[in-house]
C-alpha cells in the first residue's frame, strides 16, 4: 500500500524527542528540520564537531551513539552507507530497547531486512527502512521523496512525524519494499531498454508513466536529480543497480 503524502506542521508541544545518527551533510538537514519543528532533539556524530552547529540551534550532543539512541523513543540513521550503519548499531546494542529505529541510509533490500532482524533481536519497538530521493536542501519540503517500509505499527505511530521531512510513501511491512521502491525509481532504464519504443519488459514506459512532469520521461521529475544522480560514482550505491561499490556490498550478505 502507497500512502499519499503531505507535509505537517504540529504545535511544538505535541512533538516528541527525536535522535539523529549520522550528521553529514543529509543527516545535518534532517536533524535540523526536527529542531525547526519543535522537536527535543538529540545528534550524534563519529566526528563530533559536526554537532556543533546544531548544539548551538538547540540540539542536545550525545558523546557516544549509544546515549543518543537511549534519549529519544525514534532514531533516525543517516550515515554514509550499511557498514557505516552496522558498525554503528554495534556499538548501540541494547540501548535501542523499547525504541523506534528509522534508518534512512542508503543500502539493499537484503541490507533492510538485515536491519530489521538485528533491531528485533536487540528489543527494538520498531523498525522502518526509509530511502531518500533528493538533495539535502529540499528537506522539510515537498520536493524531497521518502518512501518507507517496515513495521506498520511504528510507521503509524510516527508518521506525523516523518511527513515533516518531505513527500512521504509507505510501502507495506517487508522492510526491503522501500529499497526496491528507491532502485526501481533511480535506476537508469538499461540502455537494450532506453528507447521509448521498447516492449519486451515495459520498463521505458513504466518509468515515463511513474515519473509524469519528466521532461525526457527516464528520470524522475524532482528537482535536483541530476546533481544528485552525477554525485553517485563517489558513492555506494544499493546492491542491484549494477553499480555497487566494494563498501556497500555489506558484511550481512
Ligand atoms: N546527500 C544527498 O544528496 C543524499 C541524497 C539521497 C540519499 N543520501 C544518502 O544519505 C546517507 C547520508 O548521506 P550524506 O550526504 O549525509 O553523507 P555524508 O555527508 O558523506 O556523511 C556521511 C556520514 O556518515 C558518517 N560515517 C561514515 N562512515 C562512518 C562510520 N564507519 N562510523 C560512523 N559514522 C560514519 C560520517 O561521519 P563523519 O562526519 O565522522 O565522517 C557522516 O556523518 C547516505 O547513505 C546517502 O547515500 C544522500
């Protein structure tokens, strides 16, 4: 199930705590739109000078990341790929207990559901993959796209929330249906495929029809795309587009 999007404001009082792992530079955006929606917020950062500049909007800077995941009931994870993410929940372990884990790093449907065992044996409430598609300015806009998969129950529970980052989608409980959801949307169309002619699988029109307002039709219409897929190479990239790069292809495999 696909669920339409919008973005919401909420008086401050009803926002709740909120963690943030991982402030580069999309991890920063993000951290800094909970602040401007009145949410407690707490960073976290391998280098901790990057908490800096959001200590000093109002975020509180845990010292080490398993502090940060213990001071907020959701934990949003935005950090370079999924070994960056499975070193990192290594050191968290139990102290994500009874929290609502969001990771939005980019990594494989198998990466998701990998997550989402290790955040169920630790006693986590929830987990949720999320994938991103756009560039870290057009967070807590419309014109940045989130879709999500994972637990039901913590999707409800924090929808409100998430909406607050951009154009929301849920994609069903299977955590790695947002991960397919994100290749299958930023994926070039295979070059055998790229004529808008082309039959045997549909894909040119399957693309040119899921991205209505696209002016060549083979790639999404959000606005900075092309910067964003031109940044990709120096990037790892999920596992299935062809492209992965040695760091992405994770441990868990
Ligand atoms: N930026 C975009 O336009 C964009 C768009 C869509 C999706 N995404 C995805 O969003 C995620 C974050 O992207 P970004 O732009 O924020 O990347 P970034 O600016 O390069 O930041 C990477 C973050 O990961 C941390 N990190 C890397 N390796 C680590 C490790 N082994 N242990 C702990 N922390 C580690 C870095 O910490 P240090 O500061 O200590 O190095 C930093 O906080 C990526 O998965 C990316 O593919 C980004």
């Amino acid at each position: 199930m696909t669920i339409a999007s919008d973005t919401t404001t909420r008086p401050a009082a009803e926002a709740g705590p909120v963690t943030v792992l991982g402030l580069g530079a999309m991890g920063s955006a993000i951290a800094r739109t909970f602040l401007d929606h009145g949410h407690p917020t707490t960073v976290w950062n391998r280098t901790a000078a990057k908490t800096a500049p959001l200590a000093d909007a109002g975020a509180t800077a845990a010292p080490t990341a398993a502090e940060a995941v213990a001071a907020s009931p959701l934990v949003v994870v935005a950090l370079l790929d999924s070994a960056a993410v499975e070193e990192v929940l290594a050191s968290v372990g139990t102290a994500v207990s009874g929290r609502t884990l969001v990771n939005l790093t980019s990594g494989s449907p198998s990466q998701a559901r990998a997550n989402e065992r290790w955040a169920r044996e630790h006693g986590a409430a929830g987990y949720l993959d999320g994938k991103i598609m756009g560039d870290p300015p057009y967070v807590g806009t419309p014109d940045i796209l989130f879709p999500f998969s994972g637990s039901d129950t913590a999707f409800a529970a924090h929808e409100t929330t998430l909406r607050e980052l951009g154009t929301v989608t849920y994609h069903g409980e299977e955590p790695g249906a947002a991960a397919v959801e994100f290749m299958a949307q930023v994926s070039p169309p295979p070059t055998s495929c790229s004529s808008a002619t082309c039959t045997p699988c549909g894909c040119s029109a399957k693309k040119a029809s899921t991205w209505p307002g696209s002016p060549s039709g083979s790639a999404p219409p959000w606005p900075s795309f092309r910067r964003y897929w031109a940044r990709w190479p120096k990037r790892s990239r999920p596992v299935g587009t062809g492209r992965t790069s040695a760091r992405s292809t994770s441990r868990r495999h």
